[in-house]
C-alpha cells in the first residue's frame, strides 16, 4: 500500500506532470481537462524520450494507488436521501437503462472487435461516471494500463462532445425540464460534464441533472459487482467471489452512506472533489508515462467506434423512457 524508497523517482515523475497538467488546465475549454491534458503530456513524453527503468516501480505504484484512492473522493458528494427523492418512475428507469447497458458491453464489445477489457471499461465509464468508473473497475479486468488510457481519452472525448452539442440539440426537441435533466444526467460521463451541460440550459435542468447522475454514482458498487459477475462468472467457484469489493468501494459504501446520514457542507465537497481530481489526474500522468503512440491508435479506432456506438444506445434508452414517463 505504501511506495518504497525506489518509487520515488517515478512517483515524482508522475506529479510534476499532473500538476503542470492542473496548472494548464485553468487555460484550457473545459472539454480538455486535466485527466486528459495529464494523459496527452505523459503519451508524448513516452514516445518523444526513453524513460529510465529505475522509474518503472513508481509509475507502476502511482497508477494503481491513485486509481483506486480517487474512487474515494468521489464518496463524498453521494446523498442517497436527495437520490430517494427521484422518486420510483425515475430510478427505475436509470436502473434499467445501466443495467441494460452493462449487459450490452459484453455482447457488442464482441461484435465491434474492440480489444476485450478496453470495451468493457469504456462501456463501463459510459455507463455510470466516466473516468472515475473506469478507475474503479480497471484494477479487476485490465493488467494493460494502455487500455485505461484508451478508455480515459474515448469517455473523456464523447464527455465533453456531449456537453457541447446536447445542450445546443435537446431545446429542438420541444422536451420538459424533466425530460431534458433525465437525458443529461442519464447520459453525460462525468459530474463535470453534467453540470456544465445542465446548468448551461437553465438551473432548474441543473438541478434535475445532477440529481439523475448522482443517482447513477450511487449505482457504483453494484453495477460493479453485476459487471464482475458477467465477466467472471465462468472463472469464479463460489458465488462468495462475485460480492468480494476491494477496500476502495468499501471504502466508496461506507463514506456515501455516512454522507447522506450527516450531509457534509458544500465547501468540504468541493474540496473532496478537488482532491479526487488531483489525485486522478497524477495517476493519468503515470499511465501516460506507459502508454505507446502504436499501441494507444491500434486499440484507440475501435475504442473510439465503440464508445460511440454504447453512448447513443444509453441516450436512445434514456430517451425512450424520457417520453414514457411523461
């Protein structure tokens, strides 16, 4: 759990570039974020000069730790008594839409024969919060920290496509404040792209969006154990395995749960949120410290394809019960 002495060197490494990356960040549209400004500088460096050996242990250690240690930050800002309030109709549908889509992962992952745990950790990140959920789920199907990059930069991409252009499309679509904040909340990546999405539109869309997206962070744990179930469940001999969470979703499950019995202030969030994003983002400078330019567009066509391809489906889906639950 802790580095060693021999880690440093890439451990520091990794949160020079993630700081650099934060610092830019400030100047940058908000579809390129530090995750991914992180992400870009870390690829470039790797291709553009040879990284030492003696830095290989504390990148390996950065991107693994800080992986798991920004699932929990995310903890903070879960309320499941404001979720309750969606009432049944609401939940039942981001229920159903996650659930449909975890199962269509698997299948069509297949068919666009997009490399295996690349397509599921797009999917996942898709279907729940973007790249925090693909954070949470890499560590148990993905050994190749190539993959978690391509996934990162393709929900990333359609994240921040999605900001821009739902907001601009939905007014045509003659909806409700209802309809609209299930179609952003339901759809949208990440908490960053929901609010700017939503909140560009009107506060009351803001509201509703928020609501319906943090009803799908809440979604984290199970929807992680379902996946693992699916992808698993012929390697697995006791069905023991399948409700085995590492200490990071533990963690994740007791902290929301404390949270919604004493809701912390709005300043505190926002610092705990701050700090998942620092914290992500070394991590990203780290994968990218790994990743090859040749590797990262093989896998990264197909990923883009792909992650197209699930995006429209949960919108599709979203949009479906957006009109039967008027």
């Amino acid at each position: 759990m802790f580095p060693k002495v021999q880690d440093l060197k890439g451990i520091i490494s990794a949160v020079i570039i993630g700081m650099a990356a934060l610092f830019l960040s400030a100047y940058t549209p908000s579809y390129l974020n530090s995750i991914l400004i992180a992400l870009i500088i870390g690829i470039v460096l790797n291709n553009l000069v040879v990284i030492p050996k003696d830095f290989e242990s504390g990148l390996t250690f950065t991107n693994s730790k800080m992986l798991e240690l920004s699932i929990i930050f995310l903890a903070f800002s879960i309320n499941y008594v404001s979720v309750s309030k969606l009432g049944v109709g609401s939940f039942s549908a981001i229920l159903v839409t996650v659930s449909l889509v975890l199962v269509a992962i698997i299948y069509f992952s297949r068919v666009f024969k997009c490399p295996t745990s690349t397509g599921w950790l797009i999917g996942f990140g898709t279907a729940i919060c973007g790249s925090s959920a693909i954070a949470a789920l890499a560590p148990s199907v993905s050994k190749d920290k190539e993959d978690v990059a391509v996934s990162m930069a393709v929900v990333n991409l359609y994240g921040s496509v999605g900001m821009i252009l739902l907001p601009l499309l939905l007014p045509y679509l003659q909806l409700s404040t209802y309809q609209i904040g299930l179609l952003i909340g339901g759809s949208l990546h990440s908490v960053g792209n929901v609010v700017g999405a939503g909140y560009s539109m009107s506060d009351d869309i803001g509201e509703v969006s928020m609501t319906i997206k943090l009803a799908r962070v809440a979604l984290l744990s199970p929807a992680l154990i379902f996946f693992n179930f699916m992808v698993n469940r012929s390697a697995v001999s006791s069905w023991k395995d399948y409700i085995k969470l590492p200490w990071y979703l533990i963690g994740f499950f007791i902290i929301s749960i404390l949270s919604s019995i004493i809701p912390p202030s709005t300043n505190f969030i926002a610092s705990m949120e701050f700090i998942g994003k620092v914290v992500l983002t070394i991590a990203m400078a780290a994968i990218g410290l790994k990743v090859s330019f040749k590797k990262l567009i093989s896998s990264g066509r197909k990923g883009i394809l792909f992650g197209l391809f699930i995006f429209a489906l949960q919108f599709s889906l979203l949009l479906g019960f957006a009109f039967f639950l008027v």
